[in-house]
C-alpha cells in the first residue's frame, strides 16, 4: 500500500481468470479460495467461462436464463 491505484476508473476492472479478458458487469462471478493462514483469494470468472468448466453432471443455472426449460 505505498501508492495509490494508477486507475482512477469508477469501477474497479476484473480480469476473468479463465480466459483472461476484462469481465463486463452483470457477467462476474468470484471464487472464493481459503488459505491457510485465515485470509482468502478472490478470483473473479465469467459466469460463461465458469459454466463451459463444470462437469456436464453439475446442475448449472444461469442467472439470465433461469426462465429457461432446462429440458
Ligand atoms: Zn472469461
């Protein structure tokens, strides 16, 4: 903490951490990693790129598609 963010942006930027690119709002997931040491690691995903990784087994719902038939 010895300077302050060079971004002086309103929102704060997150980079998916799946594939990389800036994650639009609205599309953002974190996840949530515990340490040891009590602290935790914040990764933030896309919702989509979060979903293309799960195993087809995994009950998924989307939060735009939940009016969706899932059959
Ligand atoms: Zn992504």
């Amino acid at each position: 903490m010895t300077q302050k963010a060079a971004q002086a942006e309103t929102e704060p930027k997150y980079q998916c951490c799946f594939c990389g690119s800036t994650i639009e709002r609205g599309a953002r997931l974190t996840l949530e990693i515990p340490h040891s040491d009590g602290s935790s690691q914040g990764l933030a995903s896309h919702i989509a790129c979060f979903e293309e990784r799960l195993h087809p087994s995994v009950p998924f719902m989307r939060p735009e598609a939940e009016a969706t038939p899932t059959v």
